[in-house]
C-alpha cells in the first residue's frame, strides 16, 4: 500500500465530516439499553438526566442563603432560659460524654442566651430581639430548630451542606440540581454564586460540578460592575468582531471535539457561547440603580456596593430571569470569642435583606415557587469559649449536634416550628433531622426523588444524599 495514501481512522473521522463523536451520538440517540436520553427532567434540552419530575415540582428555583462560619442558634432562635440559670457552671458531664470539640474542654463553663428573645407571629415564636426584620416574616417560614451534621469543623461542614461529602471533589448541590432540572435563562447560568462577607473556609470546591459536567458548575458573580471579569468587550471591539471570534474558536474546539470526543470540550464551547450572550444580558442585571427607591430601601441595598444586602436583591433579580439554583453565602459567623458583639455586627449586615427577599419575593408573586433557606454549617455550644492564650473570651465553640434553620416558600409550610433541643440547647429531643434529610427536602420541593437523582462514577451509583438510608422532611412541606 501506498504509504503516501494510508490514513489512520483518525483521519477518516475527521476528512469524512461526520467524526467519531456524531456517530457514537447517533448509535446512542437511536434507543436501545442505556440510550443517551436528550431531554432532563423538566424536558428541557439544556443537559439533564432525562425523564420527567418525580413529585408535582413546588419551586421552580432556589435562593440559598448560606452564613458560613455558623450562627449561634441559642442567641437566635432556640431561647434556653436554663442556660441563663446555670451560667457559669461546668456543663453535666453526663450531657457531653465522648463529645469532640475544635477549641475547649467538654467541661467548660455554661454561657447563658446573650440577648432577649420575645414572642412573634401568630404562633408566638420566640425570636432574639437581634432579629426586628425577621420577627416580621415569622409568619411566612418555617423554622426547623433540629439540624445535625457528622463534621464540626469548618470546611468538611461546608461541604457536606454544599456537596454531601465531607471531602472535596464532589459535585455541589447547585450542580446538580442544574444537572437534573437544566435552566429556564437562555443568556445566564443555571448556577450562579454571590459572596460576601470574606474568604470561604471550603473554597471553590462549594460550587463545583465535581464529576457533573463542567456546564453545571457554580459561576461566581461580582456584587457590582462586570459580573465576571472581562465579559464586557475591551474598547475598538465591538460585537461583530466578538462573533466571528467565537465562531473561529468554536469551529477550531468542533474539530477537535470530532478527534477525541472529549466532552468537557463541548462544555468549553457552552461556556464561551454563554459568556457571548451574557454580555448583552449582563449590565441590565447588574444596574440595581434602575430599582425603586422604595425596594432598595426595603433591602437596605446601596447600588454598586459590595454587601449582602446587593446580594439579596441580585439574587432577586437573577431568579426573576430563570436561574435556576442561586446561592448567596455571607461569611464572618465563626465566633470563638465575643459571640456577642459578632453577632450584633452579622445581624446589622444580614437581618434587614435577608426578610426583605421574602417581602419582595411575596409581593412580586414569585414567593410560593421560590425556595429561600437560611443557614450555617452546624451550630454552637451551649458552654463558653475562653482562652487567654488565644485571646478569647465569651465566645461559643463548634457544635454539630443541633442547630436551626429556616426555609420559606417553595412549597414549605408558614408559620411553622419543628424540631425540639433538651433544656441545655445541647441534644436533640424531637424531629432529628440529618443534613442529607434538608438535601432531599430541597429536591423532594423541586419535584425531585433525591435516590433517583445520580450518576455512575467507577461503577458506583453515586448521589447528593449519600447511601444511607435518609429522606426528605415531609412535615416540613405544605
């Protein structure tokens, strides 16, 4: 044979305009055992795994609000007047037998509630007086005061909220749900982040598509200007140019997407065509300053300025255009020392925007099929902090045993209370609800079957939840 004339199969593929990538596409499009399925769960086309929601979807969307560093639900939400009556005494030893902490002895003295707590809301909820913008909206959430976790330090805890796994590497739960329910926007992500507050303890790996496509993973926006660095084009070129240079590096990744069917090139052609129409789409979203003035004055929201309370309106605005999954995480709630102080500086920042989403998402009619949370990554202990070598005094240790939350909309039942600590705020008593649990409630809202939602990784069914036998917190659901 000519060697002139020999062409490998590579070549073929690639001379003959159809490439091994369409073919395995069409064989796998054409039925048969384990066939490609085209459409996801919602029957979108944008990616997913295919069939139809599991349960009748309640929300549409969901707006997380993450306060990393961990609230201290006995100055908040679960009032404990035998913690005050006990101050300063060593806790029983037999409340905190074979108990870990990160920085004090199991023995350490009781620190009593730092703040007042009164009654709201038709039920009569007990809220610290630290909370006036959420003793407003009691009457729209509900609260769950039994929360648990297996990790008490930081960065496991956050990712095991955010991904279900202690260990980085694991798709979030913002990527999957965009990977199950795919996206209503056209011109923006499925999965958009939003920070503030400082540095997160789990990083980057929070918002990560792990195993998932790299489509689904989180995309960290800026409170103010570009979204994203560099979206907007640089000065002399304008948008034709901007196209044709698409097109080029769009056509250059389809051949080499024919040659070694990598899919993550297909996400790098997504991404570039998302970020080409996030440019027209992106300074309209951005500019809050088009807002009333009674709205940014609701939310306490300053345009152009990096806060939680431009976040909050953000993510207002971001679900108004079809994002599916927006997470909102607000640092600064680790308080080891001056548990009283830091959370009067967290609720200035927080209490005011945070109630004023459910206000403006309630008279915008987008409340019942938007799901909001708020929440940390564990709780804190009922016994003091303090330790001079390390300069802390009246501060609250980590403590996954039981902790609060709260959800509104999307399904979730108003006004309601559930779950009980014992008289020490220590133990749960009533309604244990594990952080896998909370995960299946958030996808059993968005009509998803939290066992049915996974993909095979090393032959190995692998899920948000885990493989333990947990569900979702059906009393916690309308």
């Amino acid at each position: 044979m000519d060697g002139l004339n020999l062409k490998t199969r590579r070549h073929f593929f690639q001379d003959c305009g159809v490439g091994v990538g369409k073919i395995a596409l069409a064989s796998l499009m054409a039925g048969g055992v384990g066939a490609l399925q085209s459409k996801n769960l919602l029957g979108s086309t944008d990616g997913g795994i295919g069939g139809r929601p599991n349960f009748l979807p309640r929300a549409k969307r969901v707006i997380y609000m993450f306060m990393a560093g961990a609230p201290s639900q006995l100055d908040l939400f679960d009032y404990k007047p035998r913690l005050a009556e006990l101050e300063g005494q060593p806790i029983p030893p037999s409340v905190i037998d074979g108990q870990r902490y990160a920085f004090i002895q199991p023995d350490a003295a009781i620190l009593g509630p730092q703040f007042k707590f009164n009654k709201h809301g038709s039920a009569g909820v007990e809220v610290s007086e630290l909370l006036p913008w959420f003793s407003k909206i009691v009457d729209e959430v509900s609260i769950l005061k039994s929360c648990t976790t297996d990790q008490f330090n930081h960065a496991p805890a956050q990712l095991l909220f955010n991904t279900g796994n202690g260990i980085p590497g694991r798709p979030s739960m913002g990527s999957w749900v965009s990977y199950g329910l795919g996206c209503e926007a056209k011109d923006l992500p499925s999965f958009v982040v939003l920070q503030s507050g400082g540095g997160l303890s789990g990083g980057a790996s929070l918002w990560s598509s792990g195993f998932l496509p790299g489509s689904h993973q989180g995309v960290p926006f800026r409170s103010s200007g570009d979204p994203i660095l560099n979206v907007t084009n640089p000065v002399g070129f304008d948008n034709r140019a901007q196209r044709d240079s698409i097109d080029l590096i769009k056509n250059l990744n389809r051949q080499q997407l024919n040659l070694v069917n990598d899919p993550e090139i297909e996400t790098r052609i997504k991404a570039y065509e998302m970020a080409y129409r996030m440019q027209a789409r992106a300074p309209e979203l951005m500019d809050t300053s088009q807002e009333s003035e009674a709205t940014l004055k609701l939310y306490g929201a300053k345009p152009g300025e990096k806060s939680f309370a431009n976040n909050c309106l953000l993510a207002r605005r971001l679900a108004e255009r079809g994002v599916r999954f927006i997470q909102v995480y607000q640092n600064g709630w680790d308080h080891h020392s001056n548990v009283k102080g830091g959370l009067k500086r967290q609720c200035r920042a927080t209490d005011q925007a945070s109630a004023a989403l459910i206000m403006d998402l309630k008279q915008r009619g987008m409340l019942d099929d938007t799901l909001v949370i708020w929440g940390g990554e564990f709780g804190r202990t009922p016994m003091v902090e303090a330790s001079a070598a390390l300069n802390r005094s009246g501060g609250r240790d980590h403590h996954p045993q039981a902790f609060t939350m709260w959800f509104a909309g999307g399904g979730m039942k108003r006004g309601f209370c559930m779950g009980k600590t014992d008289e020490l705020g220590f133990n749960i008593v009533e309604g244990k609800s594990h952080v896998h649990d909370i995960q299946a409630t958030i996808l059993r809202c968005l009509g998803v079957d939290h066992t049915k939602l996974s993909v095979k990784v090393n032959g190995l069914d692998v899920r948000l939840t885990g493989v333990e036998n947990h569900q979702a917190i059906t009393d916690l659901i309308a």
